[in-house]
C-alpha cells in the first residue's frame, strides 16, 4: 500500500465549528488531492496541490480551504462545518499523469 | 470536456460466471483510464491502467479491460467472480494532467 494516512479517521461535529482534516504521505509524490465521496456523485475533487504551497480548487470548493506547508502534509479545512458536509473524505496523490493512490478515508458527521 | 459514464449502478453474478462492468468515456483526445475498486469502509484500489500502449490491460486479481476507441468505451471483465469480487468499482479518465474524472460506480454482488 502506498504510504498514505488520514487523520482523523472518524469525527463528529456542531454545525458552525471549523474543522481541520489531515493527510500525510511518505512516496514524495508531487500531486496531491482531496475529495469527497457521496452516494450517487462518486467521488469529487474538492482541492488539488501541485507542489508546496501551490493549491487550486475543484468542482466542490465553496466552504473549504486548504493548506500545503511540506511535501508531505495537505490539510483540508472546513471553515464553518454545515450539515452538507457529512461525507467521507478521501485524501489521494499522484505523479504528473500517473495513477493515484488514496488513503483510507475520513468518515465526517456534522450535526 | 472529458466525461465518464458507468452504465450500470448495481450488477449482480453469481459466484464463477463472467462478470461486466461497463464504462464510456468523453474525450477529445487520447485519454488515461483507470478501473479501481473499493470494498466496504475502505479506500480506492487500482485495478489497472490503460495509457495508450496496449489496448487489452491486464489488473489484479485476475481483471481486465479492453480500450475501444472506435466505441470510446472501457470495460472491465474477470472470467470467473469469487465471492471476495463483491466491492464498488469505479473508471476513471483522466487527461493526462492533475485532473481525474470519476464514473459514479458500480456496486457488484456475487451470489453463493
């Protein structure tokens, strides 16, 4: 398995609180990518990293941010968590053109 | 614009026949396409990968897919389901950038 991780793996939050989501990897991979996954969409590009501290939005953008600080960390970050935000995240990277690999997944609730 | 459509949402078998998942793909150029799959709570798998060499991709787990350009379609067959088969599985296109397109999935059951 590529060498991905998420943090947290499941949270349960208030509706209005920000909330920060964790992914970290260990394959130097330039390129990497958040989505959420909902039934029926499959999943959708929330934010991609083309390298440290070069970010862009995807096709689900609005009420996230996201930060790239090394390499090996992106963090997604729900500003002010609503009930439309329930999903499952999924951090995943990639080389230029390549395959990606994900990692396990971070199941959010918010309430 | 590129886009991706999998053709079925839910395909039962039963346990040693074939098995279909069948996906088109929109592409105003030659595209990279991916089948993954993902069994229950867990992350997405790649299966295999077509990027313009060979036309018929050899995955794991005894998967593959042929590329048709003249139908724009990539669909995934195994000869024999096993019971470990049953998972949601995804194609993928991507242009050959940042940018991958997911299909909305196909969930795939195989009967004892």
């Amino acid at each position: 398995d590529a060498g991905i991780t998420q943090s947290p793996r499941h949270k349960v939050t208030e509706t209005g609180t920000p909330v920060t989501l964790r992914c970290h990897q260990t394959e130097n991979h330039r390129y990497m990518y958040w989505y959420r996954q909902d039934p029926g969409h499959g999943l959708r590009l929330i934010h991609y990293s083309y390298g440290v501290k070069d970010t862009d939005k995807g096709e689900v953008s609005d009420g996230y941010s996201v930060s790239r600080s090394k390499t090996e960390d992106f963090l997604l970050t729900l500003e002010s968590a609503t009930s439309s935000q329930t999903s499952v995240y999924f951090c995943a990277i990639s080389r230029l053109a390549g395959e990606q690999y994900f990692g396990p997944g971070t199941r959010l609730t918010v309430t | 614009a590129q886009s991706v459509t999998q053709l079925d949402s839910h395909v039962s078998v039963s346990e040693g026949t074939p098995v279909l998942l069948r996906c088109n793909y929109s592409s105003s150029y030659s595209p990279s396409l991916f089948w993954y799959v993902q069994h229950p709570n867990k992350g997405l798998q790649l299966l295999l990968k077509y990027t313009s060499a060979a036309t018929l991709v050899k995955g794991i787990n005894g998967f593959e897919a042929e590329f048709k350009k003249s139908e724009t379609s990539f669909h995934l067959t195994k000869p024999s389901a096993h019971m470990s088969d049953a998972a949601e599985y995804f194609c993928v296109v991507s242009k050959g950038t940042y940018k991958y397109i997911f299909g909305t999935g196909t969930r795939l059951k195989v009967l004892a």
